[in-house]
C-alpha cells in the first residue's frame, strides 16, 4: 500500500515539475482556455455577421451570436478537461 501511495505521489510531483518547467501553473493553463475559447467565439461570430444581413445584424443581441454558445461549450470542455487532470 505504501508502495502505491509514493508512485503515485511522485507521479504528481512529476507531473507537476513538468508544468512548472514549461512555466505554465493552473492559473496559466486557465488562461491559455480561455484565450483558446475566445479564437473559437470569435471565429464563429466572424462566420455568422458575414452571412448577416444588416436588417437581421442590428436587431440581433451579442448573445444570439454564436461564438457565445462557442465559447460556453468550450469552456465546459476546458473544465472537464482540467477537473479529470489531462
């Protein structure tokens, strides 16, 4: 039991000397999410006003665009991802 105890301790020690010599703590790793959601919800929102017309544009709300769905669902993605340690 103790055995499995320190592998896994130096599992995460390893995993988190990793992360530290890439510079990058959970705060960093939450920002890179966050940043690599906005390029998704921007892109999406770039794809729709293209298609838009003016009469349609105007009378739409920021949050009927679709980089803000885009944006939520990665962000859950990014949570999943960080809460199951990948």
């Amino acid at each position: 039991m103790k055995q499995i105890l320190l592998i896994s301790l130096v599992v995460v020690l390893a995993v988190f000397a990793f992360n530290v010599a890439e510079g990058c703590d959970a705060t960093c790793q939450f920002r890179k999410a966050i940043d690599d959601c906005q390029k998704q919800a921007h892109h999406s929102n770039v794809l729709q006003t293209s298609v838009q017309t003016t009469a349609t544009f105007t009378s739409m709300d920021t949050s009927q665009l679709p980089g803000n769905s885009v944006f939520k669902e990665c962000m859950k993605q990014k949570k999943k991802e960080f809460s199951s340690g990948k």
